[in-house]
C-alpha cells in the first residue's frame, strides 16, 4: 500500500474498524474513507455499487458485520447469516468490479470446527461440524472468506483474509441482549459496584478456555498484513495463550474492584469447550502481539469508565 491510498473502512465505528482507523492514521495513511449505516446499507446491493463507482477506493477493509453473543447467535441465526451473507457479496464484488487493488475480509475464529485441534491451525478449517450457538454465524463468515479466495484464484484479485481471535477494547458492545463474555463481565461487574450489589451471575461453568487479544493489536496485525501479504489462505490472528472464563472474570473483577461472589448459571450454555489460535503462521511473517491480558482489561475498563455515556449498551 502508499500512504496516499485511498482506503475504505467499512464499519469505521465499531470495534473492529475504529482500532483499524487508529492504526492506519497512527502509520500516516490519511486518505481513509467512512460512512456510517446510515449513510450506507452494506445490504443494499445498488448503494453499495454506487459507492464503490463514485469513490473507486483503492484499499478495503470490510470489517462490518452483525455480530453478537450466544445469546444472540441462538435466537436469530438467519439473520446472522442473511445479512452477513449480504454485507460480504456486495463489498466483494462491488470491489472487484471497481479493480481495487486489496482488500482484506475480516473472519473469526468461530468458523472452526467445535472440536478442532488445539492450538487451531488456519488448515483446520471445514474439517468437522461446528459449534450450533454460532453456527449461522460461522457459516457466513466461511463464505466470506472462500470467496475472497475464489476471486484471487479466478480472477487474480488481491483480497486477502484473516480469522482474530476474541477481541475486545475501545467501542466494544456493552449491551448484554448481544455483547460477547469480555465487554459483559466489565459492565456486568461495573454496575454491580455502583449499585452495591453482593453477587454477580455469569453464564455457565467457567470452565471453557478462551484466547483474547486487545482489540489495537489485532489492528496492528491486520495493516501488517495489508501491507506484507498476499496469500489465498486466511491468516490467524491471535497471541497463541489461553485463560478459563473463570480465571478471565476473576481477572475483570479485581480490575474493576468489585467485591462481591461470583455466582455461576450452569444451566447457560458455556459454548465451545477450547478454543486457541495457531499464530505460527502470523509469527513466520514476521507480527506478534505487545498487550498482555491484564494490561488490556485495564485499558478496556478505563475506557469503558470514560465513555460509559456514550458507549453502546
């Protein structure tokens, strides 16, 4: 890429996309591009069109999507997979009608099989059934990232792909109908301080073990590879360590100083039981990660604190 690159950043105000914009213009690329749903429906396949005719970018990032929890997966599959489907086909080939020169689809490491080995390497992929509380989800994001592979292949196109491990950090999703474990135990716990409440219930057993990865890291890696790759497999992103969910609250519990009991629901589902990234192939290339867990929980809390008016919940 050059810094005078004209980038979209497709969903700049979430999670995702805002660690990207950060990191891009942190790099010097300025000429980066943003519209909000509002402005544009990523499902809208004619808006889309439009768009990418008028501003002809040279770079994208196609890091919009819906995306929730188990809660949310469970209860509204098709939607995961309906308008997920939508976001990807229109970018996709809206980006390759226009001859832009890379794009990089963003994935997860949800699209594993539920059993896969562990650590998961990027090969293990469509080699058993996966985990059914995202299932709609996964399924989506499978088709993303085999189109982007089919393009190069077709076509000779330079789309390229990677699978982040869970993330969180700045403008992460707060609210409880749909955020994932890391942003629910920081708000679950913050508000049971400010209201002195003597117990806290989480979800399931505590026992699966979960990799996590500062959401700016992640960012880090994605330009990195922006930048540096040019693969038709997708790229893991993650740091290669793993917690319990039980070691991960007890974690933002001392964070953000709540003293009360943990009470965990066994009745709720816990989900996969293990899942940790394979991030050799990442290492080879020459990208590893800086924030340890315990410094980015402390980060993450900070701006939750600082934004809690603003933040989604």
């Amino acid at each position: 890429m050059n810094k005078t690159d004209k980038i979209y950043v497709a969903g700049h105000r979430g999670l995702v996309g805002s660690a990207i914009v950060r990191n891009l213009e942190s790099k010097g690329y300025t000429n980066i591009v943003k519209r909000t749903h509002k402005e544009l429906d990523l499902t809208n396949q004619a808006a889309v069109y439009d768009f990418f005719a008028q501003e002809k970018p040279d770079v994208v990032v196609l890091a919009a999507a819906k995306v929730g929890g188990i809660n949310a997966n469970n209860t509204t599959p098709a939607e995961f997979a309906y308008e997920n489907m939508q976001i990807q086909c229109n970018v996709i080939n809206a980006a390759h009608v226009n001859k832009v020169k890379k794009l990089l689809f963003l994935g997860s490491t949800c699209i594993y099989p539920r059993m896969a080995p562990q650590p998961i390497p990027e090969d293990a992929l469509l080699t058993g059934p996966l985990e059914v509380t995202n299932e709609a989800y996964a399924i989506a994001k499978i088709s993303g990232l085999e189109m982007c592979k089919f393009y190069k292949r077709q076509y000779g196109d330079d789309f390229i792909s990677c699978m982040p491990t869970n993330l969180y950090g700045p403008h992460d999703n707060y609210d409880l109908s749909g955020s994932h474990v890391m942003p629910a135990m920081i708000r679950k716990f913050h508000d049971a301080k400010v209201k002195g409440e003597k117990s806290v219930e989480l979800w399931g057993t505590g026992s699966p073990l979960r990799e996590f990865l500062y959401v700016d890291d992640m960012a880090d890696a994605c330009v990195f590879l922006l930048e540096n790759y040019s693969g038709e497999q997708h790229v893991n992103i993650g740091t290669g360590k793993e917690v319990t969910i039980k070691e991960l609250a007890e974690t933002v519990k001392k964070t953000v100083g709540y003293e009360g009991e943990i009470v965990w629901n066994t009745d709720m589902p816990d989900g996969t039981p293990r899942k940790l990234t394979d991030v050799t192939k990442l290492h080879n290339l020459g990208w590893t990660h800086k924030v340890e867990l315990e410094e980015g929980v402390k980060l993450a809390y900070e701006w939750f604190k600082e934004n809690v008016d603003t933040a989604r919940l």
